[in-house]
C-alpha cells in the first residue's frame, strides 16, 4: 500500500489502514517521545496523544514532506508541550512544598551509558532537543529548522553546543 493509499485508506475510516499507519510508525514516535520524556509511562502518554492528534489532523496533511516526517513533527509538538506541562507541574509542587532537595552523591564510576543519559537529560530544553533530533532521530538540519521554527544555522550551532556540553560532562570517560 502506498502512502497516498494508506492516508486516503484512514481519512475513510478504514481501521485496516489506521492499525497500519499506526504500525507504521508507532515504534519511532515512542523512541522519539521517549527520550524528551525519559519515562516510559509518559512516552507511551505522549505517544498516544501524538496518534489521536495525528488521525485527527491528518485531513490537513499537505504531502510537502514525508508522513513519518509530519507525524515526527506532531510527536515533537506533542513532547514540547508535554514537558512544558511537566515542568510547570514540578515548579508548582515545589513551591507548594517550600521544598528544597538536596543533591544526591554522585558515584566515583557511574556506568558511562547512565552518565551520558544523565548528561542528555541535563542538556538545556532548546540543545537537547536538536541533539535528539540529529544524532539520535537521523533529521537534518534543515528539517529540525522546520520542526522547531528556527534557523538552519540555529539547528547547527544548538547541536554543536549540545555536543560540547556533553564532550565536558563525559571528560572523565575520555
């Protein structure tokens, strides 16, 4: 089936082509939503959210990039607004709390996989964002400047930052 098919097969309502189109790309939209979630119960929220979004926009879909490409792009929307939510959350419950938490010791050797997890996660929002969508998601620069509403040369200098950042955080394993 190809995807024009595909797309006028769910745009009818047949649950044959939307369990396909789901298929299709639920596995890359997880990836994605999980690694800006980094929890799996609210990747697999967000990657829900991104399908219901995605079926009821889909009649909007222009074709000007690829599908996996659109649904990358509801999924990151998706993800943004999911972590903006988490955030605003987290600075609430701490003022309700006037809880102030204390740093946690680090290891002397942590496992150099959860240092570079810790690291990503601790990337500001905006680099780690185009370091997932680069190096790990494989877009282009080009495509990153579509999805956030940024500059080619924005998406470039991010990733370099972000990259940077995690050359310094990982010294130690140099």
């Amino acid at each position: 089936m190809t995807e024009a098919e595909l797309i006028a097969g769910v745009l009818a309502g047949d649950p044959a082509a939307e369990r396909a189109l789901y298929d299709a790309h639920v596995d890359r939209v997880w990836g994605m939503v999980y690694r800006f979630a980094g929890d799996a119960d609210r990747a697999a929220d967000w990657t829900q959210e991104t399908f219901v979004r995605v079926f009821q926009k889909l009649a909007d879909f222009r074709g000007d990039a690829a599908l996996g490409t659109w649904i990358g792009s509801v999924a990151i929307s998706v993800a943004l607004s999911g972590l903006r939510k988490v955030q605003r959350h987290d600075q609430r419950e701490t003022v309700l709390l006037d809880h102030h938490p204390a740093r946690t010791e680090r290891r002397a050797d942590p496992d150099l996989a959860t240092r570079m997890r810790e690291a990503i996660a601790d990337l500001a929002e905006h680099y780690r964002m185009v370091f997932l969508l680069h190096d790990v998601e494989g877009y282009t620069h080009e495509e990153i400047a579509g999805l956030l509403g940024v500059e080619t040369g924005t998406s470039k200098a991010r990733l370099s930052r972000a990259r940077a950042r995690l050359r310094e955080a990982l010294a130690a394993f140099a």
